[in-house]
C-alpha cells in the first residue's frame, strides 16, 4: 500500500466525547491528558506525534465545544482562537479533521449546533472535504446483547434523522473506536 509520508490530523467535537482519548489511542501513547468528566479536560491546543510504518501521525487537540467552565461567549471565543491556533501550526492543512462523537448519546439538537459551528469555522464543506467521524465508547456497542448479530457497518446504515444525515455527508467515512482497549492498533487503521 502506498502511504503519505506523514498524516496530520485535528481532533474535533464536542467536551465529553473522548477526544483526548483518542488522540492517545492513534498516536498508541498517553499524549494528552484523559480522564472522564463532566469538565472539559483539555483548556489549550495540545499535540502529539508518533512514528507509525515508517510515517509521522500527528494529532492535534483542542478544547472541547461546549466547553463546560465557560460561559457561553468566552467559549465561543477560546474555541475559534484555539482552532485558529491548530490551523496555524499546521500550516500545510489537515489530511483529516476527526469529528469525535460518542456512541450511546442521542445526537441533539446542541451536537447538531456544534457541527454548525464547525462548519462556520471550516467552510459548509469541511465534513464531506475532509471529516470522518470517529464514535467513541466501542466498548459499549460491543457488549450489548442484541448486537451479536449487527455489525458497526450496519448499525450506521439503521440510523436516521440528523446523524443519518452526518454519515451520509462525511460520505460514509465513520469508525469506531474502543479507548480502553488494550490493543490500541485494533482501531487504528480503519481511521487512518
């Protein structure tokens, strides 16, 4: 397989939904600092790389949207001058931007408005252009009873409504990722 040469991605979502652990799953070390919450972990652009098949992967994280110590307005703020500052570090552009969600969390009206967001910051087209989603907390999707038959790929095509509509638009780029896995490459690769 012909690979780039390296791999930059940004980490982007929600406060709550595991971005740092995610971070610390692709790059398979403890870059940023995880821990559950109901706060946002991450206050700065934090990143980390790694040396995988012979390539650089560097992930960047930011403050989560929505972040729960702010009020709304400072929020606003911190998050477009932290993205602004990852854009800037990066200056050669994303090959990827990781939009985390967590599985087992009702896709809202308030996951809907951060995507909004999103997409004032990148451009209406970020998602299809560049996003793939990553859905945390595979543990659970796992363990439950009445998937032994269903596949993750077909759970995604069940869904309807707006996240139906998130799938269909990052055109179908979607994977799901068990942070607490103690195989951390198990989930790699079908994000990179």
């Amino acid at each position: 397989m012909n690979y780039p040469s390296d791999i930059d991605l940004l980490l982007i979502g929600k406060t709550g939904n595991g971005k740092s652990a995610t971070g610390n799953s692709i790059l398979q070390c403890k870059a940023f600092k995880s821990v559950s919450s109901t706060q946002s972990v991450t206050s700065d652009i934090q990143f980390g790389m790694c040396e995988s098949q012979g390539r650089i992967i560097k992930v960047v994280d930011g403050p989560g949207i929505g972040d729960t110590r702010m009020n709304s307005d400072k929020a606003v703020n911190l998050v477009k001058s932290s993205l602004e500052y990852a854009i800037g570090l990066n200056p050669r552009g994303y090959h990827a931007l990781l939009v985390v969600v967590k599985y087992g969390c009702r896709f809202t009206e308030e996951e809907q408005d951060t995507i909004k967001f999103l997409k004032a910051l990148f451009g209406k087209t970020f998602i299809q252009d560049y996003g793939i989603l990553v859905m945390t907390n595979g543990d659970s999707f796992d363990s439950e009873p009445d998937r032994s038959h269903t596949t993750f790929k077909g759970w995604c095509k069940e869904q309807t409504g707006p996240f139906a509509d998130m799938i269909k638009e990052c055109k179908g780029r979607i994977v799901l990722f068990d942070n607490r896995t103690q195989d951390k490459g198990s989930c790699v690769p079908g994000a990179l």
